[in-house]
C-alpha cells in the first residue's frame, strides 16, 4: 500500500469543490489517505482526483475503504463480474442501453427514496461526449450544508422539525413530464420519509434533505403551502454561491457527500456516448 506521493488540495470554490492532486488510486491506498480524502470531502461536499486509471475491481477496493457498499437493485446494469458498480452509459448495445441513461437529470441526493440513502457516490469516467473539443454531460453539485445556514430563519423553521416524504414513482413522473427517460427499474418502491432537515453523522451540520427530484411534499404541509415552501426551498439552494459545475475528463474519480450535497446530470449530449461506472457507499464505517 502506498502513503502516496503528495496530497494537494486545490478549492473549486470558496464553499464547495476540491481537487485532490498527488493520489494514485490505482496503487492502492493506505486507510490513513483515505481518512485525508474523506476530511476534505466532508468540508467540501465533493472532490475530484483526475486522471486515475482504474479497473473496475481496483475502484471497488477503494469504495470499499470509504465504507459498505450499496449493490443496487438494478442488476442488469451492473458492470460485468462487478455487481457492486453500475454503469451509467447512454450508449446502445443489442438493441438497450448498457446503463443507466439520464440518470440524476433532476437535482437529488443519491438513494433519498430508499430507507437508508446512500451516504457517498464514487463515479468513475470512462468516456466523455465533447463536441467542439468541449466537454458535454457535466454533473452540478449545490452544498446543502451551506445552502441550510444561509437560509431565511422563517423558511428554517418551516422544516426544521418536519418530514419530508421522497419517492420513486413521484421522480419518475417528474422525469417524464421532463422529457427524460425513466429508469428501466420497476416502481414498486414504497414512498420513505426523511427529516426535512439533516444532521451530518461525521460534521454535525445541518443540511437540506428536500430535493426537487425526489421529494414528493413535506409531511404536515396542505397543497398550496406544499407547493410555496418547495419552490422557495429550490429557488434558495440553487443560487450559484452554492454550486460546482463539473466538467468532466475521462479518468476522472469524482466522491461526493450525499449527505453535504444535492447534484443535477446537465443532459445536453444526446446520443454523442457517455460512460461511467458509479458505486454508492452506504455509510462512513
Ligand atoms: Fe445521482
């Protein structure tokens, strides 16, 4: 195991986002950088190290540093002898998709419809689309840590105490009414309810679990307050002080904190093929 050459850390932006430079994944890791890359990762909600090349049971070895795996219910987009990753992918083999196709097309936090979410994603890139020497597909992240302690106190207090009830069938109508593609999965998850309002297990802040992917309405709120709260919710995390966009280059390793943040996949590559292999780590230990 290497301690690995040197660990830079380089901000995106002054809330969220960091590059970790001087770590090659592939090597294997001693569990003491892990611990490194999982501070800066719960300080900056999402971090990248660039340029690794990584088999597929090399980066299950390093999720599995992170904490327990999640194997999804998605079997059959699973990456080959690997059930612990899945393949994100538009691209078309005999006929379907070898992955998941407009996957995360809304923002959300990965698993918020399952009992127990996912507390880490570990996504992989293999092929970007560029068009123009540009590249497309790119992953938005907002902090919502952040986003929950620069938020109006009236709005605060609206969740603070509440329940939010998050659902499968709710995003895969958002999706279609949005003209994405639903998951090829069958929606016979029941709805889950998660406290509107977090507590990080590691940092003890505070942050948003209201998505506008996911989240179906706030328990104990009629219709129309429903529908005002949601909207002030969505307007509030969205603002660009909160978010890095991501452009992706192949060999990229982008882990984020579910838990610190929300994400939208940017859908503006159409058919041009994009590949990635994605894990989800269930909890910190
Ligand atoms: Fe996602």
């Amino acid at each position: 195991m290497a301690n690995n050459q040197s660990f830079e850390v380089e901000p995106f932006t002054e809330l969220i986002g960091s590059e970790i430079k001087g770590v090659d994944v592939s090597k294997g890791l001693a569990q003491e950088v892990v611990e490194k890359i999982r501070r800066v990762l719960h300080d900056r909600g999402v971090v990248v190290l660039r340029r690794q090349n990584l088999e597929p049971e090399q980066q299950v070895v390093f999720c599995q540093q992170l904490g327990p795996m999640r194997v999804s219910f998605m079997t059959d987009l699973a990456v080959p002898n690997t059930p612990a990753l899945t393949v994100v992918s538009n691209i078309i083999k005999n006929n379907r998709p070898i992955g998941l196709v407009d996957a995360g097309a809304l923002w959300h936090a990965d698993g918020s419809y399952l009992p127990n979410p996912d507390m880490y994603s570990v996504l992989y890139a293999l092929e970007i689309p560029h068009k123009d020497g540009v590249a497309l597909g790119d992953t938005a992240f907002l902090h919502a840590a952040a986003a929950y302690d620069a938020m109006p106190s009236d709005l605060q207090e609206k969740i603070d105490h509440a329940e939010a009830i998050h659902s499968l069938s709710h995003h895969i109508q958002k999706k279609i009414e949005a003209n994405f593609k639903a998951p090829p999965v069958k929606n016979d998850k029941p709805d889950v309810r998660h406290p509107a309002v977090r507590v990080h297990p590691v940092t003890g802040r505070r942050y948003v679990y209201v998505t506008e992917g996911h989240t179906k309405a706030i328990a104990g709120l009629d219709e129309a307050e429903n529908r005002v709260v949601m909207q002030r919710i969505a307007e509030h995390v969205k603002q660009p002080q909160f978010i890095y966009r991501h452009r992706w280059q192949v060999g990229d390793l982008l882990i984020w904190d579910n838990c610190a943040t929300q994400h939208l996949a940017i859908s503006d590559y159409g058919d041009l093929p994009r590949r990635l292999h994605r894990a989800g780590i269930s909890s910190h230990h």
